[in-house]
C-alpha cells in the first residue's frame, strides 16, 4: 500500500497592524502558492514593511526631531562703526612741523563729517606743503617729496582713525600697488569708486566734483574713496603722494585683511 504524501507546511507572510512588524503564520498550502503570495505581498508593502521595528522607530524620532528643532540663530551683525564713539586725538597726533592746526581736521573727522573733512585735508596739504603751495594755492608735484614726515603722517593718523582704517592716502597707495591695478589710473578710479555710469546708462565717466558733488562722503563708500585729489593738471600729483617716502616705514605698511583681499584682485 502506497501512502500519500503528507502536505507540506508552508508560512505565508502578513503584517501586524499594532506594531507594523512581519510574521510568519504555518499554514498548510501548496508551495508554489506559498511562494506567490509571498512575493505579492513584498510588491504591496514595500522593503519599509519588513524593517525591524528598532529602525523604524529610529527613522520616526530623527524626522520628529528635525521637525522640532529650532533653525541655528543666525549670528549678529557686528555694530556699525561710529567715530563719535572714539576717544580725542592726543597732543602727539596733532603736532606739525609747518605749525598747521590739526583740530579743524580732527574735529570734521571725528564728527564723521568726511566732507568737510576731505576738503579741509586739501587745503591743509597746500599748507604743509611751503610757502609757494600757499601763494598760489595748489600743490605742484615737485613739493611733495618736501612736506615734513610729521604733518602728512598726521594727517594720514587722523583718517586712519577715524575711519576704521577705510580713507586715507595709504590705503589709496595700496590699492594703486596692487597686482590687478599696477599704477592705472583708470583701473584705480574704478576699484575707489571715483568713476560711476552716465545718464545714458552705458557711458563710463568720473564723478562730478564740483557743484553737487557726486562723490560719497560716509562709510558707505568703497574703501579708499577718500580723500580726493584733483586730477585736472593730470595724475602727477597723485602719483608722487604715493611715492612719499613716509610710506616706506613699518607702520604704513602693515598688511590687514583688507590688503590680503585686494591682492587677489
């Protein structure tokens, strides 16, 4: 007597509902049946289904974080500069050997009042520049190597000062030095910003000066904007400001951040 073969035991798959976990239940089925229902329910739930609980759980708490957690605090900008804030000049950063009056300056500087500032360091190089500057009243080229180191150091404290170190003649003198400016004036005009479009909004030209000036007189300006130094006998006299030999010593050149960034320019 031949006996038939006991069925098989086969499992199929299902999901519990309370924890969203896979089980196995035995149950008495031909195989290839077995093995179909299998598959189907893999294509019906997804790989997600048969995660363990654990990761499952991981998964829900890290997006729950990420939606509760507050953004990061956005780091505050640092307060605006104010020259009013700054402490008087001292005896020292108003000597003069031309016996000039630096408190004018030093008060237009320190009020913020770059202006009047600017136009008080013009009239002051014509002073500190000799007898002849005075009686014509404009500065030739040749008598810039003449002005004492004392009187255009001074002057060049007080902008520095009161400036942040954003105006004054070497900081110009920097800028003109550069690798990507190399003495061009009008590559020079450009980077301080002396130079803006015309009416036609494609023409480039200088900046008004006279009448109402369009030159810009606060710390919103590009670093070196001031002071300004006329170029209508040409650039001559620009040049050998920065060719003083005050320049040449340590203090005027220290290289800051600013410079470092220039140089790349």
């Amino acid at each position: 007597m031949i006996e038939a073969a006991p069925r098989a035991s086969t499992y199929f798959a299902a999901i519990d509902p309370g924890t969203s976990s896979f089980r196995l239940h035995r149950h008495h089925a031909r195989p290839i049946h077995t093995m179909k229902a299998v598959a189907l329910l893999l294509l019906a739930v997804g790989a997600n289904g048969f995660a363990p609980v654990s990761t499952q759980f991981r998964r829900r708490a890290a997006v729950q974080r990420m939606a509760t957690e507050a953004p990061p605090a956005e780091a505050e900008a640092p307060p605006a500069f104010d020259p009013t804030s700054l402490p008087a000049p001292t005896p020292e950063e108003l000597k003069s050997e031309t016996g000039y009056d630096f408190v004018p300056l030093a008060t237009a500087l320190a009020a913020g009042d770059y202006m009047e500032a600017d136009q008080i360091t013009r009239d002051g190089l014509i002073h500190i520049a000799g007898e002849s500057a005075r009686a014509r009243k404009f500065v030739y080229f040749t008598e810039v190597k003449n002005i004492p180191k004392t009187d255009l150091g001074n002057m060049e404290r007080l902008w520095l000062k009161y400036s942040d170190g954003k105006f004054g003649y070497s900081v110009q003198r920097k800028i003109w030095r550069t690798t990507a400016i190399k003495g061009d004036f009008e590559k020079f005009c450009r980077k301080i910003d002396w130079n803006r479009i015309g009416e036609d909004g494609e023409t480039e030209r200088k900046r008004r000066w006279f009448g109402d000036s369009e030159f810009i007189y606060s710390m919103d300006a590009a670093r070196g904007h001031l002071p300004l130094t006329s170029a209508l006998r040409g650039t001559s006299l620009i040049k050998e400001i920065f060719a003083h030999p005050l320049w040449e010593e340590e203090e005027f050149n220290k290289k800051d951040k600013a410079d470092k960034k220039e140089r790349k320019f």
